[in-house]
C-alpha cells in the first residue's frame, strides 16, 4: 500500500477551522464571557452567580457573533455571484450589438 491509498487522519479541531467565522465567534464568545464573569465577581464577589454570568455572557456573545458573521458571509456570497453573472453576460456580449442589461 502506498501513502496515497491510506486516508488522512484528520484532528477534530482541522474541521472547525475550515467552518467561516468559527474562530472569530468562539474567540470573542471567550474574551466577553472571562470578561463579564471577572467584572461581576468584582462587582458583587459572589463566585457562582459570576460564573453564571460569565458562561451566559460567554453563549450570548458566541450565537451573536456567529449569526452576524454567517449574515455577512452569505450577504457577500450572493453579491460575488451577482458580480460573477454580470462578468460572464458582459463577455459575451462584449463586441456586439446587443445592449448591456441589468442582471
């Protein structure tokens, strides 16, 4: 057997970073969660319900985040195809009569 005929071992951590927006989302779902958690245990030193707070704060910011980032990345998406349909109607229209239309 050849190295190619074997399949590649793949880490579970190599999946989550192909998937957009991922790490920018688990990234700031952590800074805001520690964040909020260490500034409610500062306020109030009740050690449970900060952490409470801190791991609230840590889903909210995450789903926040996570769905903004996906708005955008389909936003952008659909106005690559936009631009990538127009591109292909303008050549091959290009060097005759017809005129340009709206796509």
């Amino acid at each position: 057997m050849s190295e190619t005929d074997q399949p590649q071992k793949t880490h579970l951590l190599d999946n989550f970073s192909k998937v957009p927006c991922f790490r920018r989302s688990l990234l700031s779902g952590i800074t805001g969660g520690l964040g909020a958690g260490v500034g409610y245990f500062f306020m109030t030193s009740n050690v449970r319900k900060s952490t409470q707070v801190g791991f609230g704060s840590y889903l909210i910011i995450t789903m926040g985040v996570w769905f903004y980032c996906r708005y955008n990345f389909a936003q952008e998406r659909i106005k690559q195809r936009q631009i990538k349909k127009a591109i292909q109607h303008q050549l091959l229209t290009e060097g005759t009569d017809q005129k340009p239309q709206d796509v």
